[in-house]
C-alpha cells in the first residue's frame, strides 16, 4: 500500500467527515453497541415513543444499531461514506435492515415527521459556530411531529482542557498498528472552541503505509447558554441531566450532560 495522506476540517465548514483512518480507529476504540452508559439510556428514554427515531450523526452505529435490535424503527444519517459502510456491515451481519442516508447537519431533508430525534456522544459539538447551532436545531424542530422530544449528548466544558496532547494505539485484525497522535494546537476562550491536531497512522511489519491528519474542531457550551439556545429554536420543558441520570442537575465532575427537549404539541 503506498503512503496516502488524508487532509480533513471539521467545524466551521460543518465537513463533520472522518476519513478512512480516522473511521477505522472509532471503530476498534468504540465498536457497535459498546456503550457509556448512553445506550440504556436512550433506550430507557425512548420507551413509549410512537412513530420514527432519527439519529443525525449516527457513525458506525455503535448507538444506532442496539436501538434498532431493541425494536425501536431508527433512521439515521451521516456525512462519512466511511462510517456508514460501517454501520451497514453491523446491520448486515446482525440481518437488520439499516436506513441511513449520506447528509450533513447543514442539508439534511426528510418528507417524513419524527417522534423524537437523538445525537449521543457530544456529535453536536462538531458545530461550532453559534448561528450555525441554532439553525441545526430550528432544522430539526422542522422536521419533527408536534409532542416529539430532542435529546442531545454534550461533553461538559471542563473535559475541553484536559492533557493538551497525546498518543494512542490499537491492533487491526490483521495485526497491523494504528495510531493516533492527538494535540490541541488552539484554544479559542471567546469563540468558545478548540482546534486540534489529529494525526492517524497505519503501520505494517516497521512501515508507514497510510497516514491522515484531521483538523479537528470543537465548540464547548454551557448548561444555560444550550438551554436558552434550545428554548430559541422553538423547544420547551427543557431539561439538563447528568451523567445519564434523568433530572439529575449537572454536576462540574460530570462526564456528559443530557439535555432533552420538546417541540410544542
């Protein structure tokens, strides 16, 4: 295989794309229905729900296909081909039939109503600009039926400054190495954003063979500031939850914030 090198933005321009390398890492590193305690959540939050569940941003389906084997009608989409073969091959192999489409959070359309609409996993922190954020979520009070509930997973502001640099690695099937050398290059206090440099390798028998780099950026909210973003894209009742603990108030040693929401019946 010759040396390729892959050059990938996230945030501003919404590309919101893992490449070849990048796909295979979330793969090995969070495998379908590996879960953070996200998927009883959901599952537990969904319970009841009349009518279709989307999930934007739905990756290799590590959320999307448990749902889908807990009987509950999922549809999904993503902005990675990369990805979505992943997820298909999940679905494939557990003889599920898997209804995810190639959009982006900027231009996804549907000529269907939803019940209810889910992004685990902090997905939605990969739009980081403010008017960009709240035209997503005006995007999906549009498309949902009247009664349907929002929920959205966001990483709370203090896992944003953590180690400003690291190195990981994971064993492919055929026992070649990965890599992922990640460094935050740029904090960004007023724009409330991060921009960091993922570097993804493939080794083989001592040999670099494939290699991307991905720049990665990240917006950080604050519980009030998202709950007054939600109630400005027409959304009521809203709630914030720590840790998967429905109506639990966020607490600063959380490692996820929940916030649900209800487009008005």
């Amino acid at each position: 295989m010759p040396l390729t090198a892959n050059f990938n933005l996230y945030g501003t321009e919404m590309n919101n794309r893992y490449g070849t390398l990048a796909s295979l890492v979330y793969t090995l590193d969070k495998p379908v229905g590996r879960s953070f305690g996200d998927v009883e959540y959901y599952q537990q939050r969904l319970g009841g729900t009349e009518g279709l569940i989307l999930e934007p941003a739905v990756g290799n389906g590590r959320v999307y296909v448990p749902l889908l084997e807990a009987g509950f009608p999922v549809e999904g989409f993503d902005a990675s081909d990369e990805m979505l073969g992943y997820c298909r091959d999940a679905c494939a192999k557990r003889n599920l039939s898997a209804s995810v489409t190639r959009q982006t959070f900027e231009d996804f359309a549907y000529d269907k109503s939803f019940a209810a609409v889910i992004i685990p996993a902090g997905s939605f922190q990969l739009i980081t600009e403010t008017a960009s954020a709240i035209a997503v979520l005006r995007r999906f009070y549009a498309c949902m039926a009247p009664g349907a509930k929002l929920m959205i997973d966001l990483d709370p502001i203090g896992s944003f400054f953590g180690p400003a640099s690291s190195v990981r690695r994971w064993k492919t099937e055929a026992g070649d190495l990965l890599t992922l050398t990640d460094h935050r290059g740029e904090t960004d206090y007023v724009a409330q954003t991060t921009l960091s440099y993922l570097r993804y390798e493939l080794w083989r028998d001592g040999g670099l063979v494939a290699s991307e780099l991905d720049l990665f950026k990240l917006r950080w909210w604050g519980v009030d500031e998202f709950s007054m973003a939600l109630q400005r894209a027409g959304f009521v009742d809203v709630v914030a939850s720590g840790n998967y603990q429905h109506q639990r108030a966020p607490r600063n040693d959380d490692e996820v914030i929940t916030f649900e929401a209800v487009r008005p019946a």
